[in-house]
C-alpha cells in the first residue's frame, strides 16, 4: 500500500469513537433509524435512496443530532495518480430543503498542510512518477483563528480538512447558524478535474497557486444549524421490494422539528479517512489525530457531554507551531547549538570541581 490514498475507510475514526460512546451501525434502508440512537453520525454517504433519507429526516424531526461528513467529491488513488471521483451522497435535495448547500467545486488555502504525493516527472519521452512531501492547497490548514469560539472547536489549534467544498446556508428566523470552520482569506476555487501535483524541469514541486485573475476569500467549511425545521416529506416512502405498493399516510410522521433539533455539516467527505491520517503522520512525522478530536467534541456537545472537551483536547496531537523567517529560523538554531554546548561545559566544570574535592577529601583522611 503507497501511503493508502485511495476510497475512503474510517477504522480509526470507529475505534476512537468507541472509546467513549457506543457505536451501533445503523441499516438505514428500512426507513427507521432506532429509537435508542441518541445521535447520528453520517459519513461520506453514498447514493442514499429515498427510504435512508426518510430515516434521516425522521431522526431530525424527533429532535436529534444528525452530524453529517460530505462533499460532492472523493479522492481515490489509481495507477499512482490522485484522482477526483463525483460522489452522489444522496443527501443534495434534503440539505437543500433545509437550506443548506454545498457547491460543485473544491476549495484551496495557501495555509496548506503538506502530503506524501505523487508526483509526475518527464525524463525524455517516459514519464515517472515519484512520492514527494509536498504543500499541498486542497488539504487545506484550518488554524485557531478559523476555527470557531464553539464547544465543538474545544481548545483544538490546528485541523486539517482535505478536499472540501465550500457551504452556503441560508438564514432561517427559527433557526441559529454557527460558524464552525472557515479556510484562510487566501483561499480560492477550483471547478478542475487535476488535483494531481506536478514537477519542474528540475524535479521540483511546481506550487499550486491561483491565477493572477482570481478572487481570493474566505470559504465555510463547517457549520451548525440549530432550530425548528420542516419535513422534506408528506408520507412515508414507497416500501423497498413492492414498487408496486404506494406510499401511504402514516399517522406516526413527523412533519416539524422541536428546537432542539440540530444538522452539523463539515463538506469533506475523506478528512476522516484512514487514508487521509496516514498521509498527515507520513508528511509531519508525527501522531495526527486533529480530525478524530474535532468529531469527538462535536460528539460531546451534541450530547451535552460539553465536561469532557477540555479533558480530550489536552494534548491529543502535535500542536502547529505559528510560520517563522529563515532568519528567525537560523537564530532560533543557533540558540538551541549554543545552550546545548553551554550545559555540557557546565556539567564538565561541575564534574571537574566535584573530582577535586574528592581528592582532597581523601588526601585529608589519609594525611597525605
């Protein structure tokens, strides 16, 4: 497996989870999602028939959580390549209905986290390609000062999010809408197929960066929408099996929301992937855990377990330390070099000082 950039799998995200909570998964195309559920949890969907969105839509207007991760796109690797897959969740129209949209496009940040990627190289008339670390826009790096004063940012100071698309939501009077993550101001669109890094004529990483018409600005990424909403539907879908059999009115159907009712989009459909967390370990050298962390308080606030965000923000993760100059950089080096020098000739001296008083000390005793 070459760093595993391929369809999405979310084992560490399962295993985190269960640490804490219990996780059931839930067969959705019953149309019924089970009433002990206290949250649900929806991640990269794909082609979700009419009976899941119902459950889905159900679930909401009981007053429950829906905690949703997706985007119209996926990554998957093939032929050492990256490449952009469309992925039909299902969910489109319904997020719709509730005012939620997530458009057709991927957003990147010059305040990018890098990636163990491939990269095409020429030599000749043969093309190569080779795995380099590289800063990579669409893996874009969300800081603290994108990331809301929410319960759900808990103390986190740095999430990666990889190949999101940008969210709109529109303001409703019944509902609160809370900004959760945002990209940089140096952000920019793609509506391009290539997400594929490419090489100079050196063999270097050429940046991806926006051309020199392109507006930049700040995209959503995350949000949380809070309040009554109304039911996409009017009856209860057809049975699955009997196409035959119509849908008919069901006395139970839930046509509004209570307050408490709550829809939390994040638009990446792969942030959380398996794939995605090996690829951050590979690039930073390090545990990365910053996405896991952010579904854990999201968990925690949707069941007001909001005690407990501090106790899993302590120090999950490698923390991102604020960009330096390369003269700072230098200086900083050179500091480090010189303490450490100076704490050897310290403890040389003291070593020296402590051999001579023991010397002395035995000359005395002997009465040398």
């Amino acid at each position: 497996r070459q760093y595993g950039l391929g369809g999405p799998s979310f084992a560490n995200l399962e295993r985190n989870i269960t640490r804490d909570f219990s996780l059931v998964k839930e067969d959705l195309s019953d149309g019924g999602v089970s009433p002990e559920a206290d949250l649900l949890l929806i991640v990269a969907p794909r082609q979700m028939d009419e009976k899941s969105v119902f459950a889905v839509d159900q679930f909401l207007m009981r007053g429950g959580t829906v905690i949703i991760a997706t985007s119209p796109y996926t990554v998957e690797r093939h032929q050492g390549e990256l490449n952009l897959r469309d992925w039909d969740s299902g969910l489109q129209g319904w997020l719709a209905h509730h005012g939620i949209q997530i458009d057709q496009q991927l957003v990147l940040d010059q305040r990018s986290s890098s990636l163990p990627a491939p990269v095409r190289r020429g030599s000749g008339d043969y093309q190569f390609n080779d795995i380099r670390i590289v800063d990579y826009p669409f893996f874009i790096n969300v800081r603290r000062d994108n990331i809301a004063r929410h319960v759900v940012g808990g103390s986190l100071p740095q999430v990666t999010i990889a190949w999101a698309s940008p969210l709109q939501v529109k303001r409703h009077d019944n509902r609160r809408v809370s900004k959760l993550l945002w990209s940089s101001k140096r952000s920019w669109l793609s509506d391009g197929a290539d997400i594929m890094p490419r090489l100079d004529g050196d063999g270097e990483p050429v940046p991806i960066t926006p051309a020199n018409n392109t507006a930049l600005d700040s995209y959503d990424l995350g949000v949380a929408v809070q309040g009554r909403f109304e039911s996409q539907f009017t009856e209860v879908p057809q049975v699955a099996g009997r196409p035959d059999t119509p849908g008919h009115e069901f006395k139970g159907l839930l046509r509004r929301s209570p307050e408490s009712a709550r829809i939390v989009l994040f638009s990446s459909n792969d942030f959380l992937s398996d794939q995605v967390l090996a690829a951050q370990v590979r690039a930073s050298g390090t545990q990365y855990l910053g996405p896991l962390e952010l579904i854990g308080n999201t968990l925690d606030w949707a069941l007001q377990e909001e005690l407990l965000l501090d106790i899993r923000s302590r120090g999950h993760f490698n923390r991102t330390l604020p960009p330096m100059e390369r003269q700072g950089q230098i200086l900083l080096e050179l500091f480090n070099y010189g303490a450490a020098l100076a704490w050897l000739l310290l403890l040389a001296g003291f070593h020296l000082l402590r051999s001579r008083l023991r010397r002395r000390r035995y000359a005395r005793e002997l009465g040398l």
